[in-house]
C-alpha cells in the first residue's frame, strides 16, 4: 500500500498521550491511521443505518435492546479470546 506524508495539527495532550504509546513500541503513525479507520467505518455505518431506516422505517426499541445485546457478547467473545477477560 502506498503511503503519503501530511501535517496535521493536533491538540498537544493527545500528542502526549499517541507519543506515550509510541514508546511502548506503537508507532504514531499506525495510532493514527487506526484512529482514522475507525472514524471512516463508523461514518459508513452511520450511512448504512441511516439508509436503511430511510427505506424500511426507524428500528423499534426491541431491535435497538437486540442489536445491543448482540454486540455486547460479541465484544465480550473477543476479550475473552484475547485474553482481556480473566476467568
């Protein structure tokens, strides 16, 4: 994948904080570009929703309560397979 340099400017605590990682071994450019994914996926999921309730009418609270559900034992999947969780 190609890469291309920019300047950005940024708060100076959350410069502290992205410098504090890259010390323990994570670079600052990887923090950001992550940092950058996730605001685009979750943009694109907005849109998706968005789109979706356009055409088929907003979700019910049952749908909503569901959805949450689902996600919190998925996350609670993937700690747990990470090793986040302690048993």
């Amino acid at each position: 994948m190609a890469s291309k340099k920019v300047a950005i400017t940024l708060d100076e605590s959350l410069v502290e904080a992205m410098a504090a990682a890259a010390r323990l071994g994570v670079p600052l450019s990887h923090v950001i570009a992550s940092a950058a994914e996730r605001e685009l996926r979750l943009r694109a999921g907005r849109a998706a929703i968005q789109e979706w309730q356009a055409e088929h009418g907003a979700f019910t609270p049952e749908e909503l309560a569901a959805a949450r559900a689902e996600m919190a034992a998925t996350d609670a999947e993937h700690l747990v397979g990470a090793g986040a969780i302690a048993a």
